[in-house]
C-alpha cells in the first residue's frame, strides 16, 4: 500500500540525506519514527492521567532470592510509604500492598 509524504521544498536537503543515509529505505526509518511519536504521546496522555514510572525492587522467590528491579508505568492505589495497616489477632501489622 503506498502513501505519500509532503515534505516542504526547505526541507528537501533533509529528506535527500536521511535518504541516502537509509540506503533509499525510508519507510522503515519513517515507521520507526511514528512508533517512537506514538509512545511519547501515550506516555504524556499516561502521566496526564496521574500515571508514573514505577520502580520495584525485590528478592525474587523464583530465582534463589536474587536482587531484580522491575518498573512499569502505573498508578499506586496504596502509596509505598503509607502501607496498608491491619490487625491480626489484636496485633498491628504494615503490610506493603500498593
């Protein structure tokens, strides 16, 4: 399926070199270009909606307890620093769900 792309007469020269430069492939580096505008959009949109990058660190069970860092992006229900207390048996306990 073949598109067209405008490019203004001023910005011939850039068009020319990324040409040349991708071996007269523009449509992978063009692809690769919407791909990267589409997840920049989507990430502002995510933080607009009071999403952020969040980083966990954990002994991971699975793996010898080895050190892992995961991160994602997302909301905390439950912020980190005020964890969720509840009594068991008279007794109160922080548990850390988030």
């Amino acid at each position: 399926m073949n598109r067209t792309v405008y490019v203004p007469d001023d910005e011939i020269e850039t068009w020319e070199m990324a040409r040349k430069l991708a071996n007269d492939r523009l449509s992978p580096v063009i692809l690769q270009a919407l791909k990267e505008f589409i997840m920049t959009k989507e990430m502002e949109a995510a933080e607009a909606a009071g999403f952020e990058r969040i980083e966990i660190a954990f002994d991971d069970a699975d793996d010898n307890h080895l050190p892992k860092r995961k991160a994602f992006r997302g909301k905390w229900l439950i912020a980190p620093d005020e964890p969720l207390r509840r009594k068991i048996g008279g007794e109160t306990q922080a548990c850390f769900y988030s």
